[in-house]
C-alpha cells in the first residue's frame, strides 16, 4: 500500500570539507534535519565540480581544490521544509540550496517485523544523536 | 541534433541491503525498469543518511545503521512512469519516492557507430536480463 | 544572511567513458559550464543503470557495459542556462538531458575571508581552466 503528498525537496550544496565548529558541516546538517524530525536526510557524494561568482547575486569566488562537493537532499512536507530553512540558515555561510516542489509517495511495510534502515557508511556514529 | 519533450523523474530511495527474494531490492528496480521498456535508470548511492517516522503519514521507525542509501532515478513520459508505479508498488515495502515534470532533452548520435552506453559497475551482469 | 531566486536545474546523463576529442566528456561539459560563467556544476558517478530505445524519440540502441553513468547538475537562472543550452549540444552525441524550474537560494559569507572549495577529486586539474 501507498500514499501519496504533494511534498518539498531541499537539495544543499556544501564542500565535504566544510566545518562547523570542528564538525564537517554535512554531518551537522543531517543532524539538524533528523533533530528537526524530517522525514529522511541522503548525502551524495560528488566527484568533480566547481562553484564562483555569477550574475544571479555576488557569491564568494570559488576556486578549484581538491575539495569534493557533497549534496544533501531532505524531503518533507512544504512547513516542515519551510520551517528548516531558519536552521538551516544558521549553519551556511556560503553555497547554496535548492527548493522544489514534488510529489512524495509513501510505502507502506506488509510485514511488522521490516525494518527499513539507512545509515552511517563512511563517517563516525558518534556525530549523530541517539535515534528519536 | 536534439528534441525536448515533457518528461516525468521519478527517484526511488532504498537501503543498499533490502532485498527483494534474495536479490537487492535496487537490482530489481533497475531490472523492472528495464523490463518496462522505460528510457533509462540510474542507481546513485549515497553515503550518509536516515529515515525515521513523521507526521506525512504514519511510516515505520528507522534507525540508523551501516546501510548505505541508494537513489534510483528513472526518467520516461509521464504515462510510461504513471504505468510503472504499480510495478514497482509490488517490491517497495517501506521508503519513499518522488515523482516531478521536466523537460527532457533527447540528443541524437551524429556517426551511427556511435554507441552510447551506461552498464554494471559493480554489480553481476547475471542479475539483468538480455539487452531487449 | 541569503537570497532567494528562481533558477533552472539542468542534469546532464553521459557515460564515464564518453569522450570528446580525447577528453572525458562530463569533464569537457564542466569545463565549458565554467567557461560560460554558470554558477556550478557538479558531477555524481552512479554505480549501476542503463539506457535503451523508447517511444518518447528515436534513441539509438544502448546496451549494459561496464561504463560507469554519471550525471552533471548545473545551476543558474533560466536566462544563463537556456543560453549554455546550443553550448551543450555542441558535445552531446547521444544521451539526455533534464532541465527543471527550482528556487535557488544564496548564502552569503559571514566572514571575509571564508572560501566554499568545491573541486576535483579524482581527475587531473589540468583539464580544466585556470580559476576565472
């Protein structure tokens, strides 16, 4: 069984390297997200790529490092996205994020005993609270 | 050469490790998508990331673990997608997916030896049926 | 602080191994985002997929090798991305493309001196151009 939602996808751009205070700034954002109780949080790896100063707003210039660009992807309900975005805020001093409209579907487990699990793969588990 | 036409992406999100009869579950997707005749799909794994219950509606809890997420975008017409959620509502006993419209560019080879190819990185070839 | 703006979302599917005039071609396309200005583009290697005939248009035939797909996302506002469009299509001798409508929102520095890096991580810097 499952339904469907119109729902909000957040997509945010941040370089694997950058902190927030001693913590890469990617851990710290799905540690908002899952404090904040959305839905599910997925950081993507990407293995080339640059930013730098355009026409739409002056930005930082950017320059080509060895950096790799990671992009985190939240959905949720349009508040609950809406209401992230402040503490989201809090945390990004450059980069960007996108916003988009979707529609969600949910599936349902047929079984009690299913567990649908995503998780850690590549970073310390010390950096995420205990699961809500 | 190209054409652009409206197109319909659907992205599916599973765990590396679910399992659909003892074969990975995104295996199964990509086979079924495959199967369906749709235009392409592509299996993006991410390395950090949860699910957990909220209030779109009522999920299973999630915890954290070792499972790496994994997101299959599929992209085709939106009657070929709209046809495809039945098929892959039959494997899906937890997660999500999200269905958006764009605008889809279709280039055209300009040598006709030309060969555009996506394939198996690390996955057995046995798992996929003949090329159709 | 941040801005927020409508931008378009262009995604770029190619195959690893594509190349253009002795050159990975999802280099050559970051390569000539970055010459045309565009805001940033970032390259994501999917692990599993494929491509083949549909009805949307004439595709040529697409068979499961051992290339990797990758998938180039370009940000910008639709104006700079429609413009980079003919640029793009210069390079592209089979595959697709997606182009979609988002919000983009900009963050900007809090301190002077902090640089958001974004870069390569797996390719030599030389194919690409010096930092404009």
């Amino acid at each position: 069984m499952n339904t469907t939602e119109r729902a909000r996808l957040l997509t945010i751009y941040v370089g694997e390297s950058d902190q927030w205070h001693h913590r890469p700034l990617f851990v710290e954002i799905v540690h908002r997200a899952h404090a904040a109780g959305l839905a599910g949080a997925t950081a993507v790896r990407g293995f080339e790529g640059y930013g730098g100063t355009n026409e739409i707003h002056t930005l930082r210039l950017l320059s080509l490092t060895e950096d790799v660009p990671v992009a985190v992807t939240i959905i949720d309900t349009p508040e609950r996205i809406d209401a992230f975005l402040p503490v989201l805020d809090e945390v990004m001093t450059g980069g960007m994020a996108t916003v988009e409209d979707v529609d969600a579907i949910h599936y349902s487990a047929r079984t009690p005993a299913h567990r649908f699990s995503w998780g850690l793969s590549t970073h310390h588990r010390d950096d995420l609270p205990a699961s809500s």
